[in-house]
C-alpha cells in the first residue's frame, strides 16, 4: 500500500524523535519515497545526517538554505506529497498547527499541505491528557486531519502511562489501512445535500433554520477522499470546498434543491441527504418588502417537496439513499417511521437534545440505523470523524446492495 507513495516526515522536538529513525527505515522498506523536515528543537534528539542517510534525501529544517539565497519551498513541498506524517508531535507544534502559527518549515508545510496529515503525538502523560491537549487533537481532526493515538507504557519521565508515541510499525500499519482505504469510489457519483434552505417571505424576510451545512461539506470532503465525484447541492452556507472532486451547487430554497438533487440523483451510486430543508414555505411571497403595520401578521404556510421521498420513490437497485433525522422527542420511532416511509437504506439519527451535537457544532452524535432496524451508535466526536464513518458505512451496504442488484 506504501509503494511509491510520496511521504513527508515531520519530526519536532521530543525525545521520541529518536524512534524516526526506524520509522523512516520501514517507510522506505515499504517502497515510499520520504523527505524528511526537522524543527530545531527535533535536531538536539536525532541528527539530520541519521535521518538523510536512512531517507536518501536531505533533512529539511530552514525556509532558506544557505546565503546564497536556496530555500526549501514549503508550497512544493505540501503539493509534492500523498501523506505527511507528524511523528514525534510535541505539545508545542499541535498547538501550532492548531492555531495556524508558522514560525518554522515544519508549520509553514503543514499550512500549505493539500495530502492528508497525520499526527502522532508524543509527551508525559499530564500533558498528554491535558484539557489543552484534548481539545487541539480534538481541533486538529475536526480539521480533516488524522490523529494516531498515542500508547500506553513507560515514558521519559519515569511516570508510566498514556502519550507514548506510537511504535513506528503501528504507524506504518495506521497508514497501510488509509491507502488501502483509499479510492473505493473512484469512477462514481455520489450526491450530497447540505445546510438549510430559505424560504422568502418577501424580497428580505424568510423561513429558515440554524444549520450551517457543516455536516454535509463533511460528508462530501470525506466522499471525494474515496475518489468519487461528489455533486453537493449547497443550501445558504459560508462554507466552501477544497477538494478537487467536488462540485458545489448553491441554491436557496427547498425546491431549487430538490431540483438540483434530481439532475444528479439518477447516475449517483450513493446519494446522502444531511441538508435541513424547511418542510413549509410561504404560499405567496410578497413582491415588496411587508411594512409593519398590524399588531399580528398572518402568513400562510404550504408544504415544500419532499426531497427524500421523491428520490425515494426513483430509486434502482444498486442505488443507496441515506437520510437524516435531527429529533428532539420520541427521536428512534420518528426515524423509524421516516426511514420506511421515504425508502431510505439508512437513516442518522441525532437529537438536539444531545449537548454539542446537531446545527452550529464542530461535533455530532448520531446513531445510524438501516433496514434491517440494526442501530450503531457513534460517541460525541468531530463531525469530520463522523462524516468518514458514515461514509465508510455506506459504501458497505452500496457494494452489498450492488451485488444483490
């Protein structure tokens, strides 16, 4: 799965900086070309002259090389990539990255890398499960970055516990398991619906709800990493997209989304519908701007199209369609109930009862259930980290249902 993979290795300062050496070694073992960068501090634990040798390329540590002007261009350097690794990562460089500081190559790399980043970090055991840290790994992965948990056992200080950093060979197995991952949609659409919808009351005035479309941006992020061609249909949303394999469709309201969901729905393999759609819309918006006048203001409502439903009744065999279901009473009979009734395959189930999950959060907490009424239940995390999860899974019940189609 490492052969011929372009691998970058961060090293910044803690004593297990030591264990790159080997880390390196079985990278290009494993047929991956590496270049390593170093910060200062990371050169008091291990020499760069160790790790060029073992890397066969030179050991990176300033932006600009020598006088003469050569520099280690930190731009070519991220695009150059298919993976940057972060082993050992301090305390210090996590809160770096974190916060976007670029006070050195390493940083200044990781700011520009467009490959996934993982981060193995390395430290005591009260540093390691300081709230501080808690909340940067937790931070770092709600960023699409990976983290690889640090292991238990005896540390540098002579306390025993969690924050040592992973052994290399558990590195190379983490990374292993993401290439191999890695592609599972290449050649095929995959549609997503994310945000709210607005529904105009007149010219400046409409019907909305608080979804911010993290969730769906999420999903089509983790679609598109699987190489598929991922078509999101965008209701009103400050976010954007960054990768290459995803199309963006921006729209306003309920209709407009359906609209731009049918056009796609037809050729896609998986169709994931996380948007918030209003399910009721002004009957007649006003042409003008409604002036204050009466003390109650009566606007008649109609239903929206019901997009899951009308998708629902298109679907073919070999098509998956994922519904969602944000409750905040009798949560499992409603999805339930919405899952069979619109012909959904699965159907995520969170609650706004639920503290840090559902709209406005970097977190969610879901359950997903299909047909067969089988639930899994996935804890507090980062929407990202959900999102990657829910995308694994329905590439699961796709390529079942594709054979059995």
């Amino acid at each position: 799965m490492l052969a011929n993979k372009k691998v970058l290795l961060g090293i910044s300062g803690s004593i297990a900086a030591y264990k790159a050496a080997l880390l390196t070694r079985l990278l290009v073992k494993a047929g991956a070309e590496v270049k390593v960068i170093m910060t200062h501090s990371a050169t008091q634990f291990i020499t760069p002259l160790t790790l060029a040798t073992l890397s066969k390329n030179p050991a990176a540590i300033e932006l600009v090389k020598d006088e003469s002007g050569q520099w280690n261009n930190h731009v070519e350097l991220g695009l150059w990539a298919d993976a940057f690794i972060i082993a050992p990562a301090s305390a210090n460089t996590l809160a770096k990255c974190v916060n976007g500081l670029c006070d050195n190559l390493l940083t200044a790399v990781y700011l520009s890398a467009r490959c996934p980043v993982f981060f193995a970090p390395a430290m005591d055991l009260d540093m390691y499960s300081h709230p501080a840290t808690r909340y940067n790994l937790q931070k770092l992965t709600s960023y699409g970055n990976h983290v690889i948990p640090a292991e238990s056992g005896e540390l540098a200080s002579g306390l025993s516990g969690e924050g040592r950093m992973a052994e290399p060979e558990h590195i190379i197995g983490y990374l292993q398991r993401h290439f191999k991952q890695i592609g599972q949609l290449t050649g095929q659409r995959v549609l997503i619906t994310a945000g709210p919808t607005y529904e105009a009351i007149d010219p400046v005035r409409f019907v909305g709800n608080h979804s911010t479309g993290k969730m769906g941006y999420a999903l089509a992020e983790a679609a598109a990493s699987q190489g598929a061609e991922v078509h999101l249909v965008s209701g009103p949303s400050h976010l954007s997209v960054s990768h290459p394999g995803i199309r963006l469709h921006k729209v306003t309201s309920a209709r407009e989304m359906y609209e731009a969901a049918n056009q796609y729905f037809k050729e896609s393999a998986i169709s994931i519908l996380a948007a918030a759609v209003a399910d009721y819309t002004p009957a007649t918006p006003a042409s003008q701007k409604i002036k204050k006048k009466e003390a109650v203001f009566s606007l008649e409502l109609e239903k929206t199209v019901d997009i899951a439903a009308e998708l629902g009744k298109q679907k073919q065999p070999g098509q998956l369609l994922i519904g969602f279901a944000l409750e905040t009473e009798n949560e499992r009979p409603n999805a339930l109930k919405k899952l069979e009734s619109k012909n959904l395959d699965l159907i995520v189930l969170n609650s706004l009862r639920n503290e840090g999950a559902g709209f406005g959060h970097e977190t969610n907490q879901v359950t997903i259930i299909d047909r067969k009424l089988n639930g899994i239940d996935l804890p507090l995390q980062p929407k990202a980290t959900i999102a990657a999860k829910i995308v694994e899974m329905a590439i699961e019940y796709w390529q079942h249902a594709k054979h059995m189609g």
